[in-house]
C-alpha cells in the first residue's frame, strides 16, 4: 500500500481503508502549507475538494489481484468547538452501479446535521449500520473492481464558521446486520467481507480544517490511530 501524506497507517492495520483526502481548495490544488489531510486557515466561505478512497492492502507482487466493491457509512465533522462545515458527496460512477440520484438519491448519502450543530453531515446517524436507508452506499456490482487505491466519492466541504478548534472530517463505516456484510473487497485474490474470520478495516486519519495552523504530525498520528479504534475498525476473531 502506498504512503499517503498524514495518513499514519500501514498494511499491518488494516486490509481495508476508507480514506477521506483533500484535493483542492478553492479550485487549486492543495499544497504550500496545506496537504491531503490538514487545511489550515480556513476562512468562511472556503471550498475544499475531497474525494473517498478504497485502498486495499494486497500482501503479493500481483497488483491485478485487489481491488473494492462495497461500503455503506456516514460522512460527518466532529468534535467540540470545531469549525463549522457543509459537506456534499456523489459516488462516483463506478461505485454507483446498483444506485443512481435518478432512482435512489438517497445512496449518496442524505444531507443532516448529526452532531447537533449548525453544519452539515451526509447520513442520518452517527452510527450507521448497513441497512441504515439515507447513508452512502458504495458498490461497484456483482464483483470488485481491480485497484489498490480507487477514488469511490468526491464533494466539497465549504467553510461556515470559523473557531479555535479543527473540523475533523471523516467516513464512518456502517456495522454489520443479519442479513448484511459490507464492506466487500477483493484481496490477494480472495472475496472477502466484514465477516470473514480474521480480517481487519477502518478509516484513515481524519481530515483536519482548522482556522489556524493544523496540529504536528506527531499529534495527526495520535488522531489516526484514534480514527482507528472509534470511526469504523472492526476485527473478528
């Protein structure tokens, strides 16, 4: 799996991520003191490109052999005091097969406030499960679609309220029911699911916008491992 710029994790962590990255702000790409997961000085009326990656973790030379097929979840900011965001999200076309905004809007994900603020979330929980009706639902179709590292959705995330503290921006993958299994992916040439014994998924750092200086990455790591352990990983024994 290729490093990404204030991810903090590896191929030990997980064999499924689903990461949020920056991509542009205001129209630009992001760069100078701004990367794929920290904007700093953010101001009102700021818009910055996101897109949702799939990146599966394939332990062998055969790139061919990997590749993602679904994940249903939320898109939400957190925190205290944080700045204030509205987020947008579209599936891209190839993760949208089974739905499209003509015939089930809703599988891109419902636009809420879920954290009790004044901003803007997509999903209609915090704490999704895959049969939740208005969070996103990724799905490529009846197989995975080959790709380490894929783009599944993109939006905007434009600034609203400024405040002392970082929005942290990030996917939250919905739980497992009796009847459901995503997330779905294809590793090392192997189907597998939320409930195949042994395997392990999450989310990567959060996104961070903050109105001043984003924190140091010693401090983004101790975020990513957090977005870990609370925003979507599961393992089964």
């Amino acid at each position: 799996m290729a490093a990404v710029a204030g991810v903090g994790y590896s191929s030990a962590d997980a064999s499924l991520i689903i990461d949020v990255r920056a991509v542009t702000l205001n129209g630009q790409p992001v760069g100078g003191l701004n990367n794929s997961k920290s904007i700093s000085g953010a101001a009102i009326g700021d818009v910055i490109g996101y897109e949702v990656h799939a990146v599966v973790a394939g332990t062998d030379a055969n790139t061919a052999n990997d590749g993602f097929n679904t994940a249903k979840g939320s898109l939400a900011s957190t925190g205290t005091g944080t700045v204030q965001v509205n987020l947008t999200h579209l599936m891209t076309p190839t993760f949208s097969s089974l739905f499209n905004a003509t015939t089930n809007p809703t599988a891109h994900g419902t636009p809420s406030n879920l954290g009790g603020d004044t901003d803007t979330d997509i999903g209609v929980t915090l704490t999704p499960t895959n049969a939740t009706v208005g969070n996103i639902q990724y799905r490529a179709g009846a197989s995975s679609v080959v790709g380490l590292d894929q783009v599944i959705g993109t939006g905007n995330i434009t600034v609203s309220e400024t405040a002392a503290n970082a929005a942290a921006i990030n996917f939250i993958i919905g739980t497992t029911t009796a009847t459901t299994n995503d997330p779905n992916w294809l590793e090392d040439g192997v189907a597998k699911t939320a409930k195949t014994v042994g395997v392990s998924y999450g989310v990567g750092a959060p996104l961070l916008v903050a109105t001043g200086e984003v924190p140091e990455p010693a401090s983004l790591g101790l975020l990513s491992l957090g977005a870990l352990s609370l925003l979507g990983r599961r393992r089964r024994a």
